[in-house]
C-alpha cells in the first residue's frame, strides 16, 4: 500500500538516511525501531509530507507523493500523524482539538468528535476539559482521535506513548493496535523500545545508522537476528563462537542445532535465554552456579564451568531453590541462530 523506495537524506554533510526501502500492507502494523539519532523520526516527517528526501520515491495506493518531479503536501496525503507529547492544542478544548480540521456543520461536528471519543475509549464529558485537565494517557487518546478524524488511510506514530508509565502505556498501546486494527487503518509506529516494537509490529524494521538492518515479522527478527546488534537490540542474547558444519553448532554450551544448515564454517551464533533450560544435577557436567542476582520475576545467574573459557551469565525465571555453589546442568531447546557478523 505504502510504497518506499531508495529514500535518502542528508541534513548538511550528514547522511540521516541511506537509500531505505520499505513497504507496508493495507492495514498493517510496521514498526521501525532502533537507537536515538538513527533517523526514525526524519523518516516519519518525510512520510507525513514535513520534510523532503533528497532523493527515492514514495507511492501510497499507486500515487506518487514523492519522486524527483513530484511533491504531494502534507495536508493533501491522507496520512494521520500523532506526535511524542504535546501534540494537542493547548488552546482550545479538548473536543475543539479533536474537531480541528472538520469541515462540516456545528452539528456534524459536535457528532463526529462525539463518535471518535467513543472510538478511543473516551469518555465524551471529556470534550469540555482543556488538554492540561486530562492525564497523558488521555491526552494521547484526543491526540489519536484528532488523527483518526481526517479518515487517514495510514496513520504515523512518533513515539506516542513514551511519556506515559508503564500499566498505562501497555494497555494505551494495545487499545490504540485494537482501534488501528478495527479502523482498517495501517500504522507505521516509531519506537526505540523492543518491548513496544515487538509487542505492537505485525512488521518490524530495524534502522541503525540511516540503514534498515533487518525487516520481517516480530518472530523472525528476535529469533533469527542478522547480527550481534540487532540480537542485542531486541533482547537479552547468549552468544557463542563456534564451528558449525552439518546443521550443527558445536560450542561451548555442547552441539545445538541451528537454523541455518547450508552454512558452515567458525560463526558466532546466537540463543536466547528462554531457550536455556536449567536444572539441578550434581552428576558429571560440573556446571556450576557462581553468582544469584535476585530482582524479583527474573534473576541473572553467573554459571562458570572448567570447560568455559569465561563465564556465562544467564537472565532466567527466578527458582528458590537456587544457591551460590549449587552444581546444575543445561539443556537447550530449538535451534541456535547463525549471526552473518
Ligand atoms: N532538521 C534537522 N537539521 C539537522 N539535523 C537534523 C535535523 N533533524 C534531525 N537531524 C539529525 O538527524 C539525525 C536523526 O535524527 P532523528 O530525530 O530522525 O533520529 P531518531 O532515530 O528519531 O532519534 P530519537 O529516538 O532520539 O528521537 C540526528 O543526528 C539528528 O541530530
């Protein structure tokens, strides 16, 4: 549906973006993440019409809104875009905002706002608050009503609930993802969270440096990462250096099966800590446990063995039973995934 092609952009001598291509189905759910400064934010604008490429194409249902002779304003893209905080007006009422760039009767109007107020879950008293009156969560609502009142057919989102706590911000998350979903509207989110990329993504794209890493399904980019950052990027990780020939890693936690067996050769692959299973057993493996850092749900186990070269230090659902000194084995389920680099 939203096509993006070659896109590029330079802010003085400085690449921001280099050559990214991208696209996104009617109805869809695409979040770019990667770390601050890494142009997630210029690439929304560029979308939204408030910032021009230097170069690549943008095609939305088969029109042209960007290309070397094309340039598409904003307001005419049909894109909705809901900013960080302090999006909303801080001027006018809260059912104003929503009704800004309405263009029908009093009445119409007066409708509408009440429609879309119902849509995000808001409560329609609400209409005659100022912004400063309602609470973040509530703030973000107006803000995506406001949005959603153009009838966008994509809907752009910078970060929209990052000043909210976390209760608030997961379940404003997962009813703004319910609401886009039952709209029909396709959704590209910017995040620098993993938690949220994965959580809200039907699509992720991971940018670092201007560059699209990795694109591909929530599952596909945590469980098979291009690389070392990208696995870091989205989790905890455990990687290891290792020989792996015949579909097989052989490594130090043993031989684990990967998933990519046309590969062999010295690699570094990568398992994440749920796929480590950890039980007492005072038998020949001589794994021990050298450190329990309890933080409640989860605690981080150093687990040191002669045959490691270093230690290993493993994020894992906290056991009672666990003690420095006590002897464990390891057994690790599905596959290792081979890093290209
Ligand atoms: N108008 C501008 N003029 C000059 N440099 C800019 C401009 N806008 C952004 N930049 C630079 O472009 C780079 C990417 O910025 P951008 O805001 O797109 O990153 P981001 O990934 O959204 O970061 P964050 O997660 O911190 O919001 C940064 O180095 C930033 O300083």
């Amino acid at each position: 549906m939203i096509e993006l092609a070659n896109i590029s952009k330079k802010f003085g001598q400085t690449t921001v973006l280099d050559n990214l291509s991208l696209s996104v189905m009617p109805a869809s759910r695409t979040v770019i993440v990667g770390p601050s400064g890494s142009g997630k934010t210029t690439l929304l604008r560029i979308l939204a019409g408030f910032e021009t490429p230097d170069s690549g194409r943008i095609t939305l249902s088969g029109t042209t809104l960007y290309d070397q002779h094309t340039f598409i304003p904003a307001h005419q893209r049909g894109i909705g875009f809901v900013p960080q905080e302090g999006a909303l007006f801080p001027h006018m009422k809260v059912g104003e905002n929503i009704a800004y760039g309405l263009s029908g009767s009093k009445e119409e109007n007066r409708r509408r706002v009440a429609e879309l107020m119902e849509l995000v879950s808001l409560d329609t008293r609400l209409q005659h608050h100022w912004p400063h009156e309602i609470s973040g969560g509530q703030q973000q609502r107006v803000a995506l009503a406001r949005a959603l009142a153009q009838e966008p057919v994509l809907m752009l989102l910078d970060e929209p609930f990052s000043a909210l706590d976390t209760g608030l911000r997961a379940a404003t998350r997962k009813a703004t993802a319910d609401l886009l979903a039952h709209a029909g509207v396709a959704s590209i989110l910017v995040t620098h969270d993993q938690h949220e990329a994965l959580s809200f993504a039907s699509q992720i794209a991971v940018i670092r440096e201007g560059r699209f890493t990795q694109v591909g399904s929530p599952a596909e980019v945590y469980s098979q990462p291009v690389d070392e950052a990208t696995a870091l990027f989205l989790g905890d990780a455990l990687m290891f250096s290792a020989q792996v020939n015949n579909g097989f890693a052989h490594c130090e936690l043993g031989v684990i099966p990967v998933s990519q067996p046309q590969l062999s050769g010295e690699w570094r692959v990568m398992l994440r800590p749920e796929q480590i299973v950890i039980a007492p057993d005072s038998g020949s493996q001589a794994i021990t446990i050298s450190d329990v850092d309890f933080t409640g749900y989860l605690s981080t186990l150093t687990l040191s063995s002669p045959q490691w070269s270093t230690p290993l230090q493993l994020k894992t659902v906290s056991q009672q039973h666990w003690r420095v000194g006590m002897p464990v084995s390891l057994a690790v389920t599905g596959q290792a995934c081979v890093l290209a680099a």
